[in-house]
C-alpha cells in the first residue's frame, strides 16, 4: 500500500515560485532541502506535472549580460580660460591663429587625457570583469560541488528515512506478533491452571480413595479374621453338638433301658437336656453370626472392587492430562 504524500501541492508551489523569482531552477531536492520532507523523485515528478498543467511557469535561464564598454568616450570640449576669452576679445584678429592653434592644443591635451583615463578606467573595468568572472566560475565550480554533496546527502537521507519507515513497520509487526504470542501465553496459563487444579482434586480424590480402601482393608482383615475364628468356633461347636447328639442318643437307650434310676439320674439327664439346649441356642447364635459376618464380607469385598475402580480411572485421567499439558504425574503409594 503506498503511503500518503507527506506535503501538500501549496507548498511545494511556494517553494517552487520562490525558487523562480530568485532566477533558481527547481529542483526535486532543493525543494527538499527546504521543506525537510518528502522524495525528490516525487518533487521532480510533481514539478513536472504543474508546469505541464500550467500550474507553475516554465524555469527559463536568462544569457549573461555582457557589459560593453565604448573604446573612446565623446566629451563636450572644456570652457577656454577667462583670460585667453578676454585676450581673444582684445585681438581676435591677431590672436585669432594662434587662439585656434592653442584651442587645438587644449583640446588635444584634454582630449588625450579623457582618452588616457578612460583607457585606464575602461581596463581597470576589464580587470575587474576578469576577476569577476573568475570568481564567478570559481563559485558555480563550488555551488555545484555543494550541489552535488547536497544532492547526495539528500539521497542518503531518503534512504535512510525509507529504512526508518521499514523498521517502523517491522516494529509494528513484531508489537502485533508480540501481542499475540502474550495473548496465547496467558490462554496457555489458563489452561494450565485449570488443568493443575483438576490434577490437585485428582490427586486429593485418590489420596482420599486410598486411605479409605486401606481402612476397608484393614477392616476386611479384621472381619475375614473375625469370620475365620467364627468358622473355628462353628467346627467345634459341631463336633460338640455331635458328641452331644451321640451323648443324648445314648442316654435316651440307657432311659429306654432303665426308667426306674435313681432321680439323680432324671436330675443329670435334665441337665444334660439343659446343656444340650445352651450348646444348640449357641450354635443357632454362631451360625447366624457366621452368616452376617459372610454377607458383611461381601460387601467390603464389592466395595474395595469399587474402590480400586476409582483409583484406575483417576490414574487414567492424571496421564491423559500428562499427555495433554505435559505435567508429570505423582506417584501414589
């Protein structure tokens, strides 16, 4: 896109009639030099284009004067004496030729004279046009040095400005992309916050998991424990209620057999009834105890399965966030 002019077409015409009035021809970096802005090439281009639409006048370069000098100077003849007047008037007659040979030799001396001081006049004149001209020549030699160092001073300074508009722009390019890259920086931050705060749960969430499956399996221990001293107890309290059953079958013979002892022997039999009842109501009792410790030990074990479910798929989501934010994952243990 190509930048706007940085002057107006008003100032450069002023610059330009300035430069015309003073007999100056513009040019593209005089103009320059005077506005402190702009390309010569666009004041040249410009310059062009007003004097071809009328705008400014053709710059025309007058010839030197040439200053002529007349070789002899005429000059009215100088008054004669009062004297030779008055003399003349006395004797005109006799004077008369020797007057007019006296006037011819007046005149011949003012006239050399005029002549001689013209001459020297007229090359003191000639000297000083000589000199002149050799300053002259001697000061367009060193405008046109200066000229030629401005001109190149001035192309060093649109360069040098045409790279500061490229910085300038470079600069701008570079705030944007840097604008840019802080912006997706602190997205980034944000995401991974957000992410930290999710692993921070995460983690909180398996510490709280883990502590709980090792209280249920401490638990579990206590009650397969618990369960396994129960099944002990159940194992002999059937070896007893069997010894009982034999025990009770064989009274019942030795009852059928004799009816008639003694009531000690009704009082032991009664007794052996009571025991046999205690020992069955402390069977029922360890039977059902069994059965509530066996159903209790299923549900730890359903929920320590449950437990070690959580605990996987909470390590599955810690590594697909590794993976996805590149933060490494705690060991738990």
């Amino acid at each position: 896109m190509a930048r706007p002019k940085s002057y107006t077409e008003e100032e450069l015409i002023n610059v330009v009639n300035d430069f015309l009035n003073r007999g100056i021809e513009p040019k593209g970096w005089r103009v320059r030099e005077v506005l402190l802005k702009g390309k010569t090439t666009s004041f040249d281009n410009d310059i062009k284009r007003l004097t071809e639409m009328g705008i400014l006048p053709a710059f025309v370069k007058y010839p030197d004067a040439i200053q002529t000098l007349p070789s002899t100077i005429a000059a009215d003849p100088a008054p004669l004496p009062l004297e030779i007047q008055e003399a003349y008037k006395l004797s005109e007659a006799a004077l008369a030729k020797s007057m007019f040979e006296l006037i011819v030799r007046l005149n011949e001396i003012t006239n050399a004279h005029h002549e001689q001081l013209t001459r020297t006049r007229l090359q003191g004149a000639l000297n000083e046009k000589e000199q002149a001209i050799e300053a002259r020549t001697i000061a367009e030699t060193l405008t046109i040095a200066t000229e030629e160092r401005v001109r190149a001073q001035v192309s060093i300074n649109e360069s040098l400005e045409q790279q500061n508009y490229e910085l300038v722009d470079r600069h701008l390019e570079l705030e944007q992309a840097n604008s840019d890259q802080t912006q997706k920086l602190k997205l980034l931050e944000i995401d991974f916050n957000e992410l930290k705060t999710k692993l921070d749960d995460s983690l909180r969430l398996i510490n709280e998991l883990t502590t709980q499956n090792a209280v249920l399996m401490n638990e579990q221990t206590v009650l397969t424990t618990q369960l396994e001293e129960r099944r002990l107890e159940l194992e002999k309290l059937e070896l007893k209620n069997f010894d009982l059953d034999n025990a009770l079958d064989t009274t019942k013979e030795q009852l059928v057999i004799s009816t008639t002892r003694s009531e000690s022997a009704n009082k032991a039999l009664e007794k052996a009834e009571q025991t046999i009842k205690t020992l069955t109501s402390d069977l029922s009792e360890s039977r059902t105890n069994t059965e509530v410790l066996k159903e209790k030990s299923f549900h730890l074990e359903r929920e320590n399965e449950r437990l070690n479910g959580l605990g996987v798929n909470a390590h599955g989501n810690i590594k697909q966030d590794h993976g996805d934010t590149a933060v490494p994952t705690p060991k738990c243990s």
